[in-house]
C-alpha cells in the first residue's frame, strides 16, 4: 500500500513539473510599462501607464511587476523608462514619515495613553517599524507607522 501511495505520489509531482516546463522556456505576458518618464520620488499613478506584451522566462517574470493595481499609489524608487519593464525592486510605499520631521507619537497601554510629539530618525511607510526621538527627554524608542501619520508605540 505504501509502494502504491509512493509511486502516485511521485506521478503527480512528476506530472506537475512537466506541465510547467523547463525553466528557460518563454511565455508571452502582457505587463503594465511606463507611457512616460517617471523619475525617483514620483507617486505613479494610473494614467502614466500602459501595456506592452513581452516574451519572457518564468524567472524574470517573477522579476518584474505583473499588474497596474500593483504599481498604482507606489513611488519610483528609480528613474523608470517609458515602454520598458518595471521590475519589483524599482518601487515602494509611499513614505508617510519623513526623516526629521516632527509626528504626532501615541503610547498606548491597556487602557492608558499618551500623546506627544517626537522626530523620526528614518522615513517610514504604514506598518513600517522605525525609530524616533523623544524631543522632551531624547529617548529613542521605536513605532509602528500608522495610516494617519502617526507613531504607535506600547501595546494596544
């Protein structure tokens, strides 16, 4: 039973390697591109894209970036060159805290908190961890950026 068990194991695997092909094959995928010049700093929005289709390996497919709602709200990390492919790396969240600029920082405990204000030591996205500056006593703690700007420190 268990040779039984083994072998239509192996067949299924077997099965499913060969349907994906050999790694160097190439697909064609249709991928969203730049219409425009998009510089580091940029927010990309939906209307400086188009489409391009591209003949390309499965691993250079997981390479790049497949779909417009995966770009869309990012920022360009890089200088991103219009027709050309964006790869995952050449974009991030947009940063809601700035290095050096002040935030509003919530210490939160049980039922307990705290406002105040402190300066981030690094930039940050939503759900980021990242270091701050207490500008009363000069504590560095770290938060968790929140989608308001803020820094949540402590447990909730």
């Amino acid at each position: 039973m268990k040779r039984l068990l083994l072998i239509a194991a192996f067949a299924f695997l077997a099965a499913g390697f060969l349907a994906l092909g050999p790694a160097g094959a190439q697909m064609v995928s249709t991928l969203p591109v730049p219409g425009i010049t998009i510089y580091p700093g940029d927010p990309i929005t939906d209307d400086m894209l188009t489409e391009r289709r591209f003949r390309l390996t499965r691993a250079s497919l997981e390479a790049v970036v497949a779909g417009r709602e995966m770009l869309v709200g990012k920022v360009a990390r890089r200088t991103l060159l219009p027709g050309q492919p964006i790869t995952v790396n050449a974009v991030e969240n947009a940063k809601l805290v700035r290095r050096g600029v002040p935030v509003r920082l919530v210490f939160v405990e049980g039922g307990l908190t705290i406002i105040t204000y402190a300066e981030p030591m690094q930039s940050g996205s939503v759900g980021e961890v990242i270091r701050v500056r207490n500008t009363e006593s000069g504590t560095v703690i770290v938060g968790v950026v929140q989608a308001d700007g803020s820094i949540v420190v402590g447990k909730s």
